[in-house]
C-alpha cells in the first residue's frame, strides 16, 4: 500500500458549486522575469506563479547578474540594462521547457560562455532548432547532448541580429525565446519560418504583447517578401523599459475547474480572468460549449455550468494552437456521447514526458479505447472503471486524471506531488470543489 505522500486517492462527488482563483501564469510569469531582468531600472510583478519552473528562472536569472526580491508579491526585479554577466557554473534548469529555451537565447547575450542543463528528462527534449536558428542569426551556440538535446554550450558575446530563419513546426517556444532576447541584438532581427509554418502561435502573439507592453518594437511584418512568407521583425537598440506588471490567471491551470464542470455537472468560475486575454488555453472554453456547457463571462471571471444532459462528443479536434489543453480535454472527452479524435499535436510527444504516449495508456486502464500515433489521439469511451494512474512526473497528467475520479470510484493519483511544477497547491483546491 503507497503511503499518502506517494499517492491520492480521489472521492467522487455530486454537482459542484464553486469559485476558485487559480496560480499567475507559468508562461507570462517566465517571459515577464526574463524581460524585467533585461529592461533597465526595477519591475514589479503583481501575481506571479511561485512553482518549480518559475523558480529555476528566477535562479538562472540571479545568476546572470539580475537582482530578484520575490519574498512577497509583487515581486520586484533589478535589471541588467541587457548586459548579463556570465555565470560561475551552470545553469540548472531542471524541466522547465519554458526556461532552458528561453535562456539558451538570452544566454548569447552575456560576455563569456554559458552552460544549459538540466535532468534526464530535460536531456531527451530536442533544442537543435533553436540552436539553428541563433546560428542563423550570428551567435555561436553547441549542442553537447545526445540527439540534438541539452546541455547546450552558448559562447556569448552578444546577438549580431540581422534576417534569420526557424523551425516553428517542433515548439512556439523556440520562436519566443529568440523574440525575447532580440531587442538586444546589434541589428535589426527579421524571423522567417521554415515552410512558412508555426505551431502554437498564440502562444507568441502573447510574446509579442508582453515585449510591447516593456517597450519593444516588435511585430508582423507586413510589407516583407511575400516569398518568405509570414515574418516577425524586432528592431534592434529598442531596450526593454522597468514597470509595474501584473501576470495574469494561468489559463493551462483554470481548463481543470473548467473541465470539472463539465465532468461533475454544477457550476465552477475562476476569478481574475480578463475579457482580453490571448493566452492560448481559453481556447478550450470553446469546445465545452460546444459540447453542452454554458459558458458565462463575468467582469470579473468566467464560469462554466456543466450540460444537463451528456456531454456532446466533437468527432474531430483540432488542438495544435492550444496543446496544454489537450490533457484535461482528452478526460472530457471519456463522458461524451461518443468517439473523440484529438489531432494535429506532435508537440506533445517532447513535453514534460511524451503526452500522447502516456494518455494512451492511462485512459486505457480506465476503460476507454484509446490509440494514439504520430500526432492524434483517438478515444472511444467505454464504461469506466477506477485504476491507479501514473504521471510520470507531469503535472498535468496528475491534474487532468483527478479530473475522472469526481464521477468514477476508486481513481489513484500516483506521485501527486509533482503538481508543485506549476500549481503546488492544486489538490488542496480541487479536494475542496
């Protein structure tokens, strides 16, 4: 028998009835620390998430010479004007997909080399085409890893800038990590794509408007060669400029109460959303409509009622703008009135363990068909049946699998620790529905 540290057993409940507030945005809280810590003069960050990812950040970045003061919120951070000082070992960035990408470019910009690291998982999660596309723009960059992955030696001595060209088909966060640290770059830098595609491209319009919201001058470019096609330019000697800077509600975290609406019937709003948002995530509030749920935009949050009847089955999805979503979608998906086919996310095999892979064979000790190949999942919902549930050490699949046992006896979570990577205290919310 696993003692309660190991693992969670979940009690099934009726309709709910609850308001809750979920953690800052791992996403806005990482590209906000790293922008601060380049801007000149002091940030604060109102509402930042305190978890694992944000935290081997915030030390990655007192390590390049930022000064962080994260004892209460806001949090406030001196910046380095862009001029980082080379680190004394490595950077140690653990699994944090969001950091080591994202400081393997600002890393160019400090006077000596920089070592990215990070754990065994972390040294299976390709970076080559991200190390390719900073080639392409002049730094001098070497993978010392297995098969294009970490560690990552960047030599530093600045980002000459100028036309440059990515793969944006693995990951939008290659794209962002290269945004984030152009404004500092000697010219001008002009991003192109490889076949003119980008996966996940929500996720760098929000980028782009945080950059904005700092000072930067950065956009689509609309008058460039048609025959590149779609192109982001930043203009270089732009800086980043220090100022108050409040992150928003994480919309990965609030599609679990979202979903355990739909789920257990009832109602559940998550406070602090704004109606503006760009953060990919909310796309999922979509398909619960469509599904049967109400969707409610409050001023001041959104809440989901769930169907009075069953959940209405989508057929086919396409989830490659918001793939974080996928997770607790896919456990939606066991309660519908019939078959599910999630397509178009590759990505999701080089997250924080191969995600396609792992629901595949989690819903299928539930009861539930599921096939999973390339870059889609298939679910044919069958009667369910409790199990004991393996994470793998991601947070969301531990999240998204609670999500069942609010209707199915006997749902064990396996190591429901490791939420601590973005929500530490999520099962402290959701036992509490």
């Amino acid at each position: 028998m696993a003692s309660p540290l190991e693992s969670l057993q979940i009690q099934p409940r009726g309709a709910l009835d609850a308001r809750v507030r979920v953690p800052g945005s791992k996403s806005l809280t990482n590209r906000a620390l790293l922008i601060a810590a380049l801007a000149s003069g002091e940030s604060t960050l109102a509402g930042p998430l305190a978890s694992d990812d944000t935290e081997v950040m915030r030390d990655a970045l007192t390590a390049l010479g930022a000064g962080l003061d994260t004892r209460g919120d806001p949090w406030a951070v001196s910046g380095t004007s862009g001029q980082l000082k080379a680190p004394d070992g490595p950077l140690y960035v653990r699994n944090s997909g969001t950091t080591a990408r994202f400081l393997t470019a600002a890393a160019c910009l400090a006077p000596g080399p920089v070592v990215i690291d990070g754990d065994t998982r972390m040294r299976e999660r390709p970076i080559g085409q991200l190390v390719e596309a900073l080639t392409s723009l002049g730094a001098g960059l070497a993978i010392q890893g297995q098969n294009g992955c970490p560690p990552v030696r960047i030599e530093g001595g600045g980002l000459p800038g100028g036309p440059g060209l990515i793969d944006g088909r693995q990951s939008s966060q290659f794209t962002s990590a290269v945004l984030l640290s152009a404004p500092y770059a000697a010219k001008d830098v002009e991003l192109s794509f490889i076949e003119g595609e980008l996966v996940s491209r929500p996720y760098v319009d929000s980028t782009l408007e945080i950059m904005r919201d700092f000072g930067a001058d950065v956009g689509w470019v609309e008058d460039g060669d048609p025959k590149l096609g779609d192109q982001i330019r930043v203009r270089a000697g732009i800086p980043y400029r220090a100022r108050p800077y409040a992150i928003e509600p994480d919309a990965s975290s609030a599609a679990y109460p979202f979903c355990a609406a739909a789920i257990a019937g009832g109602s559940v709003s998550v406070d602090g959303i704004p109606p503006n948002s760009l953060q990919a995530d909310f796309q999922l509030l979509g398909l619960l409509k469509q599904m049967g749920c109400e969707v409610v935009r409050h001023a001041d949050r959104v809440e989901v009622r769930g169907p009075d009847g069953p959940l209405r089955s989508l057929g086919e999805v396409d989830m490659n703008a918001f793939p974080d979503a996928v997770l607790a979608y896919a456990v939606v998906a066991l309660f519908a009135d019939g078959p599910t086919r999630i397509k178009n996310v590759w990505n999701l095999r080089i997250k924080e363990t191969d995600r396609l892979a792992a629901l595949e064979t989690e819903l299928r000790k539930l009861g539930a068909r599921a096939d999973a190949d390339r870059d889609s999942l298939y679910i044919q919902p069958g009667p369910l049946r409790g199990a004991e549930i393996d994470t793998y050490g991601d947070h969301r699949i531990a999240m998204a699998f609670s999500l069942v046992g609010l209707r199915v006896p006997g749902v064990v979570i396996r190591d429901p620790g490791c939420v601590s990577k973005t929500w530490p205290r999520y099962f402290d919310v959701f036992q509490a529905l």
